[in-house]
C-alpha cells in the first residue's frame, strides 16, 4: 500500500485525545488525515485535514465517511466487503469496542492483562457482593461506550452503584 500518495486519505473514527495524538505523526509523514467525530469542538478538529461531524454510531454517516476516505462496525464490513481496506480490521475494531470482549481475547490468547469479572448487567454486581465474589473498593468499567473516562467509576460502596446504568461492565480490584 502507498501510504504517501496524494490520493491516499487516512479516516479515523473519533476525534477525541487518542485521534489527536495520533494525529501527532501522520503529520510528521504528510499522511492526510479525515476525522468524524459528533462533537464540533473535538480536539482533532483543528489536527486534521479535513473534519467531519457526524454520530460514529449511524450506520449511513459511517459508511458515507468510509467512501470519502481509505477506512458503525457493520458499515466497516460492508466497506470491507467492497474491497476497501479498513486499518485495523472490522473484527478487531468489534473485539476493542467492547473492553469485556477485548479483556476474554487478552485471556483465550494468553496475553497479560490485569484482573478483572465480567457482568451482562451492572446489577449482577449486587449478587456478586452478597455472596462475597467480590469486594469494596473497585472500578466499574461500562463495557461498550466509555472513553476518556466516560463510563468510569470508583465504586467503595452499595451507594455508588446507584446511578450507574445497568449494562454489561466489567470491574477491576483496586
């Protein structure tokens, strides 16, 4: 693949601190770079080339984004499928969009990786305390949709699971 070709455009899926960091070196190696991120004011705004706005979860909006550059999961495959090469994969996009998925591939591939316990729902939690399968304190990691530490929390007590959404998660000991 040529990676300095004026023809060439780098898409990346989220403008937030990594998008802008990563923005850093293709800089460096005049890759030109396109960015779809739903919020105006992301940090890779003004790194990036070209910017787009745009919900990273609407399927039409990835897949249009896809067609203007060289990069919604299932808009990435049907991309995929058209012969446009996506980096990294769709299924390994699939696997890192979920840190329960992500955290089981690390175990099934004897990679290392810090402790953690997997729940469909944050309410299992509650059982898991009454029966002494874990205990205070904790994080609580929203499996899908948390960045930035968005979907994040500390958890040193019942009360803090209160207003956690009931999702699938995953909890690390502290």
């Amino acid at each position: 693949m040529e990676y300095f070709s004026s023809n060439f455009k780098l898409g990346i899926l989220g403008g937030g601190q990594l998008g802008k960091m990563l923005l850093y070196t293709t800089r460096k190696f005049d890759i030109h770079s396109c960015v779809l991120d739903p919020n105006p004011e992301a940090p890779s705004r003004l790194a990036c080339n070209e910017f787009y706005q745009g919900d990273l979860m609407d399927y039409d909006t990835v897949y249009t984004f896809g067609k203007r550059v060289n990069v919604n999961i299932e808009a990435l495959k049907t991309l995929e499928k058209e012969g446009v090469k996506v980096f990294p994969s769709s299924k390994t996009l699939e696997t890192i969009q979920n840190k329960a998925t992500q955290k089981l591939f690390y175990l099934d591939h004897n990679l290392p990786t810090a402790p953690f316990k997997r729940y469909a729902y944050t309410e299992e939690i509650r059982t898991a305390l009454e029966h002494n399968s874990i205990e205070f304190p904790f994080v609580w990691k929203r499996a899908r949709f948390g960045y930035d530490g968005t979907g994040v929390k500390i958890v040193r007590s019942v009360a803090d699971l209160e207003h956690l959404p009931n999702v699938e998660c995953i909890t690390d000991p502290i």
